[in-house]
C-alpha cells in the first residue's frame, strides 16, 4: 500500500522543508495559532501508532496547526528543538515551545492540547 506522503490528511500537514517549517513557527507568532508537532520516524512503531491518534486530533481542534516532522528528513529541525527520541510532540505557542511529551501517550498529549487552548502555562517536561 503506497502513501502519498505530500497529501495532508484529516488536517495534519507534513513538514516538507526546512523553509515550511519555519513559516508555519512565523505564522504562530504573527496569527498566534498554535502548534502542535509531532515528530516521527517511518521506522518507529510507536510513532507509526500514533498517526490516527494525531489525526482525530486534528479534526476536534481546529484552531491549532497540527505538523508531522519526518527525523530523517529533517535532522536540523529536529536537533534544534532537541527531539532525541519518537515520538516526541511540541506544544508552540506564538513561535516558542511551551510544551514537550516524548512517547506515545494519547491520552497526556489530548489533555495537554486542551491546556494549551486555555492557558499560556508552560508544562513540566
């Protein structure tokens, strides 16, 4: 089974550059809407899981950005924010990251979301 992996699905985007990636952070300063990334590995069952968990996310909040960032594929984004291990998901809030989960935890990364809608707290990583 191939997967167009440039099609967005259930409103999940996928980073396909460098450039992308920094546009969506500067839409999230500029428009304040916030981000959620996930950062991912074809290669990590886990993050595999993960992928329609993300996606229902998507569609229940619409006022959030929600990326998939592929490692492999982008080794600089992800060292920049430190993602060492997948799955690991960023909370961003106006361009800086106010949240961080790393493994597939639906029901942590759901609750954090709806904290992140009410509130500018950062969490506890």
């Amino acid at each position: 089974m191939e997967v167009d992996q440039e099609t967005p699905k259930a409103g999940v985007v996928n980073v396909t550059s460098i450039e992308s990636w920094d546009s969506y952070v500067q839409q999230s300063k500029s428009h304040g809407t916030p981000i959620v990334a996930h950062f991912s590995a074809s290669w990590c069952i886990p993050s595999v899981a993960m992928i329609p968990f993300f996606e229902e996310l998507a569609l229940t909040f619409h006022d959030i950005t929600f990326l998939t960032v592929d490692v492999d594929d982008f080794k600089d984004v992800a060292t920049k924010y430190e993602v060492k291990a997948m799955p690991t998901f960023l909370l961003i809030k106006e361009g800086d990251v106010i949240g961080k989960l790393v493994g597939a935890n639906p029901d942590e990364i759901k609750k954090r979301i709806e904290t992140l809608l009410q509130s500018n707290t950062p969490f506890v990583v």
